[in-house]
C-alpha cells in the first residue's frame, strides 16, 4: 500500500525521482524509485533523518511548535520531507527543476492517508 502512495507521488510531480517512507530512527519502511540508477534512496533518507531530529529539537528550543516540513536544494537535487508523525517522515527527491511545490501538495495530502495506514 505505501509504495503505490509513493508512485503517485513521484509519478505525479515534474522531475520525481524517487519516495521514501521512513522512521526517524533511519529505518526505511518502504520506497519507489523511478529511475533505478538516480539514487540510494535509503541512505539519503537515513543521512536526513539525523538532520530532522535536530530539526525537531530546534524547533522544540525555540518554542515555534512542531517542524511539519523540510525542503534541502542541493546542487543534483531537491529532497522535500514530510513529517508525519514522532516516529515517520515520508520524502521525495526531485531533478533540479522539479515541481517542488507539486511535491509539497503531493507529499502534504497523500502523507495522510499514509498516517492513517500506520495507525
């Protein structure tokens, strides 16, 4: 069930790569890689997860409330992560020039029926 929410997400935005589901204790939960070849799509998620957790504790420091989302443009591409909940995140990887704000719709409305499946 994951991995076909994550097709529609990658398939549905300009320049997707790959999906990623994920613990935040950098545990991959499930994938869908559009181009086999592009990317190692769990470490990418495993080496961002350690960044959403000081994401997380910054955020809690600071008293701004809970970090929802997280875009990193690097120079080969764009990952947009979405937190679920305390233990999920669910990623997408774009070329550069992708649709990330495709992404962000896309990860913002499908995260919830992923949320709901965990549950």
């Amino acid at each position: 069930m994951f991995k076909e929410v994550l097709k529609e997400v990658v398939d549905g935005t300009q320049g997707g790569i790959a999906g990623l589901l994920m613990g935040l204790d950098g545990i991959p939960v499930d994938q869908y890689i559009r181009d086999q070849d592009a990317v190692d799509v769990a470490t990418v998620g495993s080496e961002y997860s350690v960044v959403l957790k000081s994401i997380k504790t910054a955020a809690q420091m600071l008293e701004v409330g809970s970090a929802n989302e997280v875009a990193i443009q690097a120079e080969r591409m764009t990952t947009v992560i979405r937190l679920l909940n305390e233990e999920y995140f669910v990623a997408v990887t774009l070329a550069p020039g992708g649709n990330v704000g495709k992404a962000r719709f896309l990860l913002r409305t499908r995260g919830e029926k992923i949320l709901a499946e965990l549950s």
